[in-house]
C-alpha cells in the first residue's frame, strides 16, 4: 500500500492545468475510466488525484 501526504494530491482545477485540457474534460475522462481519482475528500466527494500520476500522463502525452 502506498501513503500519500496531502502535497501528493491535486484537485480536477489542477489537473487540467498540467495535462492542458480543460476542467470539463478531465470529469469526461474520469467518466470514461481514462483518469482515475486517487481518492475523495469531504461530504461533497471532491475528486483528489496523485500528482506524481498526472505529472507522468502530461509528460507521455507530450511525447506523442
């Protein structure tokens, strides 16, 4: 199992920001099993991802 300190996880603003897509389609990824939260926060279920993940999906998909 891996711990992860609250510095290792970014929100879906954030995400979008690093991969340069919009906020709107990171939720279509997440829905289409494209992206995978690493976990949610609060009553309201805030989506939370691994930076380490998104920072190596934005680096693969700038090989491309």
């Amino acid at each position: 199992m891996m711990y992860m300190n609250h510095l290792d996880l970014i929100g879906t603003k954030d995400v979008a920001r690093i991969i340069g897509r919009s906020r709107a389609t990171v939720l279509r990824m997440v829905q289409a099993g494209e992206l995978t939260p690493a976990g949610f926060i609060g009553n309201r279920k805030i989506r939370v991802f691994s930076r380490a993940e998104i920072e190596a999906l934005a680096r693969n998909e700038g090989a491309k």
